[in-house]
C-alpha cells in the first residue's frame, strides 16, 4: 500500500505543472479517524461593528421515518435530579450537571412532547401568531423595544431585556440564528445583544435603568446560553462564559441575588440566575458547586413551611409568583420529586390559584407553568387542562396588535408593557417542549 500510495503520488507530481514547484513532500501514515464536530460558519464577535455570517450550511435532507410516539418518548434522556440528604429545609445542589435541556423544540421529538403533555392546535396556532407579533416589533439594528412601537408600551426602556425576552420566545420554539422559520429575525437580535456585552467582564446591561440592569443581564445569558447549547456555535461559548463568570461574581452575600453586584438579594432577580446557570451547565459550561449550594441556602431563608411556600425577600409574606419561582429554583438544584413540600406547595397552587383572565399575572404563570410540568402528574393536568384554553382565549386576533396579549389587567403590566405579557404568554404555550421534563414518571 505505501509502494502504490507514493508510486501515485510520484506521477500526480510529475505530470502536474505545480509540482514541478515542490521541492519535498511529506506522507503521514496513521489509523484514520472520524471527527464528531461540525464545521460551523463563524462570525466575528470584536467589535460594535461585528456582522453575522448572513449564510450557514446547507441543512441535511431530513428522510421521514415512522415510529411509535412510545418510541420516542422512551428514547428521552430526562435530567432526573439524584436524590441527595435533606437538611433543615433545603437541600445541597447537585453535582450531577444537568443533562441538556433544549433537545425536544424541534422535529419528531417536539410533536411527540406536544401530544403528551397535552397541547393542541389551539396552544401552538397561538405561539405562532405571538412569534408573528414579535418579528413585527423588531428594530432595525436587531433589538426590541418595552416600549413600542406598539400599543400599551412600557414606561421606562430597556432593550437588553427586551430583545433577550422576544429571543427567548423565538429559542424556545426551536428557532436559531442558524435554523428555523425566524433564524434571520434571531440572528439580527443575537448580533444586537452580542454588541452590548461588554468586553472586559462580560455584563450586558450596562446601559439600562438601574434596578433593572440585573434582571436584563441574567435574560440576556439564558438567551446566549440556549442558543450556544442548541447549536454548539463555537463563537458563542466565550461570550457565554464570560456572562456565567460575572452572574458568579455578582452573587450577593446571602447567596440570591439583586439590583447591585454582590449586594442584598431577593428572589424575584434570583429565579433568573438559577436559570441562567441551569441554562449554562445543561449547554456544557462549567458552574462552580459552591454557587449552587449557596442558592440552596439562600432559599432557605425565605421560605415558609418547611419549604412549601416562598416570600420575596426574608419576612416578608409567600405570594404564589414567589412560591412557583421557589419551587422551580428547587427542581433545578436537585430537589426530588418525593418532596413532601414540593407536593404541598405545587397543589396549593393549582387548588388556589389557577390561571384566570380577572386575576391575570403572566410572571405568576410562567414560573407555575415550568414547575408544574416539570412536576407532572394531576396536578399538572389539572393546570393545563385550564392554561391551554384560557391563555389562547386572551390572546388578541385582530387588528394592529393581533397576536399579541394586552397588558391592561394584568397585575405588573401597566408598567411592563404589551411585549412583556405577550413574551411570558407564549413561553407559557411553549412549555410542554420548551424544556425538557426534570422528572421521569412511570405514569403517562
């Protein structure tokens, strides 16, 4: 084989023009091997003036195959958290990283997902007219605006926050800058919050209004975070670790975070964080241990009953958007489904404080919808049953603003604005693929 490989190459030189022109050639000899990676179109990340490749790799033809929808859900890889050793109230985070959470927004396995946690024609004809309200919000230079030029905007601006919140949606119904119906309207809104991070400690809301800048920062890394762990886009992962690397060095003393680096806490700014880590550590990104464990710590401080309710900061009384927004930090730093204060907590919520349109409060809904599905069973078949019909009934289908839903009743909207309620509306109709469920139940 060596003979006729040099023999070969000999002639090729010989009646070739150009190898008339090397004067040595060097044969490697080895076991071949079949790299796993994928060749991904880059983009450069240094400066204001960045662009996005416009072009990304033709996809492969996709051959139809039938399978039992079983079949596929049996094939699931659910991030089951292990069972750890309760203390007083909360638990130690776990050091099991957090399987990949972003593997269901797409293709069979988003149908199959759809079907068995109970969506329908009517929850994703409603996504898909949300999405259609917001790529007709985007700005030119990529972003989203709280404020317009919509009706029933926000008081005060922050694009960071808005442009995060409207990609989140877009991500969570498996649209990238790469693919997807939407890929240009992420691509333009990516290149934007790219342009923000600052370069030197990787915060993104430098700009914006000042209690708000923390909220903005930790949505705008969930959102780089989502997309480097549904595409792997090599370029993605520096600007990811350096937003995880600051959220780290922002954690306050009590172990939650708030409005100031490494300040007071509270559990509204911290549910986010708990996010943007899990985003992290389910994308490959490394979160060091002792971050996690001092969350748990932290939430013990403001829950109530043993850990079946949560207050916004220490003292103060449980509100159900608390207690969603507690429970789901909980199954995300490896609270087991057996929990008695899970059970609690979660069928307090279902039994007390369903979704209606005369008390809306879309934040109280998005945290209670995440939670309940990751926890299953009645009780979340219980609050889908309602969710699937009430939030498509609120949606508005005309006019101007068709596809969006009004902010007026809603308890934090009249100063959030139309793009808040619609974000949080569709990541609620999204959730039965948006993540993939904590727990694996023997029971369908």
């Amino acid at each position: 084989m060596v003979f006729h490989m040099i023999l070969l190459l000999v002639l090729a030189l010989w009646t070739t023009p150009i190898g008339r022109g090397i004067s040595r050639v060097v044969l490697e000899f080895g076991e071949a091997t079949e790299s796993e990676s994928v060749e991904l179109q880059e983009y450069a990340l240094e400066s204001a003036e960045s662009q996005l490749n416009e072009d990304n790799a033709e996809a492969e033809t996709e051959i139809p195959v039938d399978m039992e929808m079983e079949a596929v859900i049996e094939s699931l890889d659910f991030a089951e958290p292990i069972d750890i050793v309760p203390t007083d109230i909360g638990a130690s985070a776990s050091e099991a990283v957090i399987k990949p959470m972003f593997g269901g927004r797409s293709g069979a396995m988003k149908s199959a997902l759809l079907d068995m946690y109970g969506g329908n024609s009517d929850t994703v004809e409603a996504v898909d007219l949300g999405l259609k309200w917001l790529a007709r919000q985007q700005q030119k230079n990529g972003s989203w605006s709280m404020r317009g030029p919509y009706d029933d905007g926000s008081f005060q601006e922050n694009r960071t926050a808005a442009t995060a919140m409207a990609l989140l949606a877009f991500q969570g119904d498996g649209n990238t800058h790469f693919d997807g119906q939407y890929s240009s309207v992420v691509e333009k809104g990516l290149k934007y919050l790219l342009n923000k991070q600052r370069r030197r400690d990787g915060f993104f809301a430098a700009d914006e209004p000042h209690h708000q800048r923390s909220y903005a920062h930790a949505q705008a890394t969930i959102a780089l975070c989502e997309l480097y762990g549904m595409t792997r886009d090599s370029k993605l992962r520096v600007p990811a670790e350096a937003a995880i690397e600051y959220s780290t060095r922002a954690q306050g003393r009590e172990g939650g975070w708030r409005y100031d680096p490494r300040s007071d806490s509270d559990l509204s700014v911290t549910g986010w964080y708990v996010m943007a880590l899990s985003s992290a550590r389910a994308a490959g990104i490394a979160v060091d241990h002792s971050t996690l464990a001092i969350i748990d710590g932290y939430l013990d401080t403001v829950s109530v009953q043993d850990g079946a309710g949560y207050c916004y900061q220490r003292g103060r009384p449980a509100s159900p958007a608390m207690t969603a927004e507690g429970l789901l930090c909980r199954q995300y730093l490896g609270w087991p489904r057996e929990r008695e204060a899970m059970a609690i907590g979660l069928g307090t919520l279902v039994q007390d404080w369903p979704i209606s349109p005369d008390s809306m409060n879309v934040y109280y809904w998005y945290y209670a919808t995440q939670a309940l599905h990751h926890y299953g069973g009645s009780a979340w078949r219980i609050w889908n049953s309602n969710m699937k019909v009430a939030l498509p009934r609120m949606q508005v289908k005309r006019g101007a603003e068709a596809g969006s839903w009004s902010p007026q009743a809603d308890e934090h909207g009249n100063a959030s604005g139309r793009l808040y309620t619609t974000c949080f509306a569709i990541y609620c109709l999204e959730v039965y693929y948006r993540h993939l469920p904590l727990y694996k139940l023997a029971e369908k």
